[in-house]
C-alpha cells in the first residue's frame, strides 16, 4: 500500500474512533425515546414518513407482519440493484 493509501486509512480510523461515543450515546436516546436535539428536525420527516407507509408508531408488529416487511424491503432492494445494474 502506498504513503497516501496509509494515510487516508489513518485519518478514516482517527474519524470513525472519534465518532464512536458521540454516535453511541445518541442512538441509546433515541433508543429509549428520550429527547435529543435533532428531534425538531427529524421527528417531523418521521411521522410524514409513518404516514406516508401507514404505520402505527406505538403498534408492535407481529411476525407475519415482520415477515412480509422483510420479504419487501428485499424485493424492492433486488429490483433497484437491477435497475443500476442494467444502468
């Protein structure tokens, strides 16, 4: 590997440790539902997008529900690879 090849793997490593706690703590707030500051900005996008795909955000799903989800994101996923694969 060459010296720019080097240091570019070194500043990724410097960025992604630095990264870590800050990105940490901000996923278990949002995790346990406490408020975080990039709520006036997120929550609002949130429940359009909840709205838009009709789901209920204090309804757990069960696993056929879970199941089919799964199964759709995958078709559409495989759909969208093949799209920019003939691209």
């Amino acid at each position: 590997m060459s010296a720019n090849g080097w240091l570019q793997f070194a500043i990724f490593s410097v960025i992604l440790l630095a990264s870590v706690r800050p990105v940490g703590i901000y996923f278990a707030r949002v995790l346990e539902g406490e408020r975080t500051w990039l709520d006036p900005i997120l929550r609002p996008i949130e429940r359009f997008i909840y709205k838009l795909c009709g789901v209920k955000a204090d309804h757990e799903m069960n696993w056929r529900e879970y199941a089919y989800s799964v199964l759709g994101i995958s078709a559409v996923s495989m759909v969208v690879t093949y799209g920019f694969q003939r691209l």
